[in-house]
C-alpha cells in the first residue's frame, strides 16, 4: 500500500484518529509558548474530523475541571483538501456514509452519515477558513462557531463547505457575518495556511491531536481520541500543582448552562455517569418539557428550552 495515498476520511475508530497522507519531512521541532496560564494546548482539529467529534465529552470535562490552568489554541487541519484521494476502500463521497455511520456508534456521539450522499462536502478548506476567520472577531465565538457547524453537519447533514450553512452558524455563534465574510475571503486564507504550515513543524500527522506544553520546551502529545485520563495525566505531568475542580451539578440541568448543547455521551463523561444513566436522565426532563431534543438515526442532542 501506498502511504502517501492514506484516506483522511478514513479515520480509525480504534486508534481514534483521522490521518492525514504522511509527509516524509516532517519532524517535531516546533516549540509552544505558553500565554497567561500555565499549559498551553495546541489542538489540531478540523470542523469535518469525526474523531474530533469524538473527544468533544473529554475536552469539555477538561475545559470545566482544569480551564483555570489552560489555554486552548485551536488550529485548523485542513483534513480534506479535495477529492483527489483514492484509497483505504474510499474514492468517493457516498464511501464515507457507511464509516461515519460507525464512528458514531464507536464514539457513542451522534452523526448521521447521510450526508455523504444527499449533500456532500468536496473539502473541509471552506469550513477551516472560516473557523480562522471567526477566531480574528472572537475565540470564545469561534468555539460555538464550530460546535454549531458541527451539530449542523453530523445531525443534520447540512454541507458546513457552503457558505449560507457557514453563515447561518455564525449569525447563531453571535458573530458579525459581513466581516466574517470579508475574513474568510482575504486575511483568513492566510491565518489557515500559517496553520498547515505550523503543523508541519509540529509534526501533526492526523488529528485530533493536542500538544500540551508548559512554556519551558516540555511537551507531552495525546493523539487521538482518548480516555479523559489521558488528557488529564497530561497535564498533571507538567503541571502537578493543577487542583481539579469536579463539576458539582446543583441540579439535572445545571451542566446546560456552561454546555447548551449535550449528546448523552458528553453529560455522561462530564458527571462521571453511564451512558445510560445519562440518557435516562435527559430522556426525563425531555419529556417533563425541560429540554429540547434532536434525534436522528445514531443518537440525539437534548438543548435548554
């Protein structure tokens, strides 16, 4: 088999990663400063990566016990530059339906594959720029800016390339849509290429995958999805002083208002619950009328009314 004709689409539930064709001169040489906390993560990622969709429970349970300690640098992969690909048994569009169909009952988070087939994506590029281009208006924006994609890709099969999808998940992160747009047709192009250009020099080779760094040169890398102990233990080797704040629910709902939107997975993870457990619970204040739900054919994401 050829390595350079490695299908990113084609990610592997068991080793939780979506890899990218491997570039023989990369070399982990990149450093990471840190800014005003003590460890600063470089997150790999990409709107479209099904894996990274996969740790969302993980990272909001870190974000919620150790966000006094950490700053998240969100950086774009570009997971699926064309489709120019033709391997690992997918040549085309409707050939990732059926894998995304998987990866969801792996992960347990839900994602409609479907929209392969009614209304693919022919890169993930648009959806990358944009992100950049929501990161220079607001970080904190960006961050819903790509939950809302997301949630707009796997549940509802919209094609997050297209720029009205792009703008209505913007206008619903709060951000100014005719800047977004003039970003992401001009400075945006170039803060994603300043991202594929760094993940060389930090020797990314499939995403997610997080550098945790201290400032002082000492980094540690999760690659993949992960139990939330490998996250965890990556931080408390570089910064062992970090003291975790469990999040302590005053009620069942009390995790919508730092969350507004959660797949049973995430408040499964994040309570430290079963899954079923968790579902039983927001099935309840479902049907109390307390909650909003979107199910689709792999899973369901309940929201604050």
């Amino acid at each position: 088999m050829n390595e350079n004709k490695i299908n990113p689409l084609l990610c592997d539930p068991e080793t939780g990663t979506c890899e990218m064709p491997v570039d023989e001169k990369q070399n982990e040489i990149g450093t990471i400063t840190t800014e005003t906390k003590p460890i600063k993560i470089v997150y790999y990622t990409d709107p479209i990566c099904s894996s990274c969709w996969g740790i969302e429970p993980q990272l909001r349970k870190l974000k919620l016990e150790y966000g006094d300690y950490i700053d998240i640098d969100y950086r774009m992969g570009g997971l699926l530059p064309d489709w120019s690909y033709n391997s690992g048994g997918i040549s085309k569009p409707s050939d990732v339906a059926h894998h995304w169909d998987e990866a969801s009952l792996h992960y347990e988070m839900p994602i409609d594959g479907n929209v392969w087939i009614e209304d693919p994506l022919d890169s993930s590029y648009p959806s990358c720029i944009a992100m950049k281009a929501a990161q220079i208006q607001s970080k904190e924006k960006a961050i819903k800016f790509m939950r809302i994609l997301r949630e707009k890709l796997y549940l509802e099969k919209k094609n997050i390339a297209k720029w009205e999808n792009i703008a209505e998940s913007a206008q619903l992160a709060g951000l100014d849509i005719n800047k977004l747009k003039t970003d992401y047709e001009g400075k945006a192009k170039t803060l994603f290429q300043e991202d594929l250009a760094y993940a060389k020099t930090l020797g990314v080779r499939g995403f997610p995958t997080l550098f945790f760094s201290d400032g002082n040169n000492n980094q540690l890398t999760v690659y993949g999805s992960k139990p939330y102990s490998s996250y965890e233990n990556a931080l408390l080797a570089l910064y062992p002083e970090a003291k975790k704040k469990p999040f302590l629910a005053a009620n069942s709902l009390a995790l919508f208002e730092f969350y507004p939107t959660l797949a049973p997975k995430e408040y499964a993870v994040i309570l430290d619950k079963s899954y079923t457990e968790a579902t039983t619970i927001l099935e309840d204040l479902y049907e109390k009328g307390e909650l909003n739900k979107k199910s689709i054919k792999n899973g369901s994401l309940y929201s604050r009314k």
